[in-house]
C-alpha cells in the first residue's frame, strides 16, 4: 500500500488537470485504507477520560456549636477559626483555581462565603483591603 502511494505520489507530480484530481482523491482514500488496515493490526489507545481527574470528594463541614457557658466551640472547618481563615487566605489562590467550575464541592461554597465576608469586612478599610490583595498575590 505505501510503495502504491509513493508511485502515485510521484505520478501526480507530472499530471495536471483532471488527472491531477483524480488522482489526488485517489491518495486520500488509499491513505484512508492505509490506516484503516494499520488499525486492524494494531489498536490505537483511547483515552478514556479526556478531562483531568478531579480529587476525591473533601467533606468541609463546620461542627461548631455553643456549649452550656454560651461559648463558641470551633470545630471541623470554620470561618470563625482563624486558622483556618489564614489557611484559605494563603492558599486562596490555588483554591479559588481549583474549585472554579466545582459547583458540586464544599470547597466552591467556602470560597464564595469567604469572599462575602471579607467584602463585608473591609467594606470600611481600603488599606487592609490592599494589604489581603498583596497578600493573595504572593508579595
């Protein structure tokens, strides 16, 4: 089959005209049979999935709760720990990355409230409003 492509190859290099056409679509289903024949001796791999694998499912779930001295217990992940406010304000980058088309995870939800609070927050105070953009940003 390619040493009957090359000769035609070669022999449209002379031809013009509706010759030239002819054999031209000629090429293209000999080239079409060519693969059709590679792929029945050898299969081609196909991916199976083609989107990347998202990470397994991380349950967020805040288990604060008010004890019997009206006190605020903080437990699980919670805004209200500054811990884990400082975490999602270090990393807020890459979460906000990987959580941008993830509308079925707790962690686009925390993002979104995170984002609420903040923007309530320093409402009143652009110079700490800066000081977080720098911070996110990396400086």
């Amino acid at each position: 089959m390619r040493t009957a492509i090359d000769d035609w190859s070669a022999a449209l290099k002379r031809t013009s005209g509706k010759d030239a056409f002819t054999i031209k679509r000629a090429l293209i289903d000999m080239r079409k049979d060519q693969y059709a024949i590679k792929q029945a001796y050898q299969r081609p791999m196909i991916p199976i999935k083609l989107t990347h694998n998202r990470p397994s499912r991380i349950p967020l779930d805040d288990l604060s709760y008010i004890n019997e001295d009206a006190e605020i217990v903080k437990a699980g992940i919670s805004l209200m720990d500054p811990a884990v406010t400082s975490a999602i304000l270090c990393n807020y980058s890459k979460l906000k990355e990987d959580s941008y088309d993830c509308f079925e995870g707790d962690m686009w939800y925390l993002i979104q409230a995170f984002e609420v609070i903040c923007d309530k927050a320093l409402a009143e105070t652009p110079l700490y409003a800066r000081l977080i953009e720098l911070k996110i940003d990396g400086v």
